[in-house]
C-alpha cells in the first residue's frame, strides 16, 4: 500500500528533486514526511506536471523550480533557507511554518469528495481499546515526524506523543501493518487513505481502530505572501481548479484519485489553528 498522505505532494513528489532554473521566477518546495518516494525518482513527470501548471497559468515556460524531501527536517531547513513561493506540505509542516513564512492556504485537493483527513490508530482486535490503554505501547506508522502536530492537533493536548508510546517511525505503511497482525507492533498510526486501503489486506478482519482524531482539513498548497502576488496566487489557483480537467494534467489526477482543486477556506483552519495556538 503506497502511503499517499498528502495527496497534492504525492502528485509532484513522483518526480523527485531539480536543480534550479535560470530565469526561473517561483520556487515550490514539495515536503513528503514519512513518505516512500524518494527525490532521484521521475524527474521527467514532475517537469511536466509544472509545465502544465504554467501553462493553464498562464506564466513562461521555465518559470517554476521545485525541492523535494521525504524529511520532516529538511523540509524545515528548507523553508529556512530557501524561503519558498509555494509549499506543497503536510498540515503540520504548515502550521509550523506559517508565521515565519507567511503561509496562507492556497489550494486543497477533493478525494471521492472528501476535503478532510482524519488520523487513526489501529491496534489488533482484542488489543488496547484506548489513548490511555496504549500507554508505553510501541506505536509505528508512517506519520510521526511531526509531534507538535501530533500532540497539539490531533491529540489535543491530551498526551504528548513521544512520552506516552514508544514510537517506531517508518517508510512503509503496509510493512507496519503486516507486523501488526503478527504482534510485532502494538500499534500503527494511519491516514484516510492508508486506512480506506486496509479494506483490501487479507488480514484487514483482524484490525481495528482504537483511536480516531477529529477531522481536519486535507492540506494541499500554501502559498507566501511576501514572495507572492495576490495576482501569482490567482493565477496558481486558476491552474490548479483547472488541472483535472486538462488533457495533460487528468491522468495525473485521476492516478491518485483526485476529484478537483479547490480555493481553501481558512473558516476550515480555525479549530486546528486554535489547537495549534493554545497547544503545549
């Protein structure tokens, strides 16, 4: 089971990282925690899909570069240093960021028609049925990078991730969950769409979820506002509402799944901003 927890990084993260081009205008930096792509894969893909963007943009070809990482700390380097025009990250990489780069959500994908993420943990049937249960258990999953996510998001502020589990990040999602069903693990954290894919696994019937967040919006693109224009941003956002109709650009969509783009609606970032703030 391929982890696609971002759905819109999963898109441009096919294609790995480039170097960046003269005369270029926007850098957009592609940050994939957890995730199994690694950034040497496809170059070739994501060259088009950013040519695609230009073009239903509107902009000059060789207008975008792009950075690509699969490490929650080098994403963070990254936006440090390079103080990118577009981000295409996890929820949690945003709101880290969002101050000290000037993020504002831009453009969030529709799956099946879903705009929400919700996190899980899923357990053994019989196992653990509780936060509290789970305590010095070793949880696993491709999402524990980001722990101030985790605790102030979505645990909301009931525990600290890394004192209540014993944590065992990893790359691959379905390795965890074999493991799982062997009793290696004590438990696995997944996203929708890792868990929509459990359905599928011959040992799905012996797992089950014993913790479920409350939603939250599916990020897709931010965009900073220092580097930008309201006119760039425009202009991205038309791209992208368009994309999934595009001859080019529909392929891409419908291999993961993605209905359409659509402009993000902060009103839907209130409550996590408010847990985020008020966090430990």
């Amino acid at each position: 089971m391929k982890t696609k927890t971002l759905v819109l990084a999963a898109l441009l993260a096919l294609s790995g990282s480039a170097e960046l081009r003269a005369g270029a205008s926007f850098e957009v930096l592609v940050c994939y925690p957890g995730g199994p792509v690694k950034a040497k894969s496809a170059a070739p893909a994501l060259e088009k899909m950013l040519g695609v963007v230009e073009r239903l943009g509107g902009w000059p070809a060789g207008s975008f570069t792009h950075r690509f990482t699969s490490k929650a700390s080098e994403c963070r380097q990254l936006l440090a240093s390079d103080q990118p025009a577009f981000v295409i990250s996890t929820l949690g990489i945003f709101l880290e960021a969002q101050q000290s780069n000037h993020l504002v959500p831009l453009a969030n994908p529709r799956i099946k028609g879903r705009k929400t993420e919700r996190y899980r943990i899923m357990v053994k049937k019989g196992g653990p049925a509780s936060l509290a249960a789970l305590k010095g258990k070793k949880l696993s999953g491709t999402l524990l990078d980001e722990p101030r996510f985790l605790a102030r998001v979505i645990f909301r502020g009931a525990i600290d991730p890394a004192a209540h589990f014993e944590l065992a990040p990893t790359h691959r999602a379905l390795r965890a969950l074999r493991d799982l069903a062997r009793g290696k693990l004590d438990a696995v954290m997944v996203n929708e769409l890792q868990y929509e894919g459990i359905k599928a696994l011959p040992f799905a019937g012996q797992l089950e979820p014993a913790f479920e967040s409350t939603p939250f919006p599916l990020q897709g693109l931010s965009a900073d506002t220092s580097k930008t224009q309201a006119g760039d941003r425009q202009k991205m956002l038309k791209a992208l509402g368009a994309i999934c109709t595009d001859a080019d650009g529909k392929e891409m969509c419908e291999l993961f799944g993605i209905d359409a783009f659509a402009p993000a609606d902060e009103k839907e970032y209130k409550s996590v901003q408010e847990l985020w703030n008020t966090g430990p």
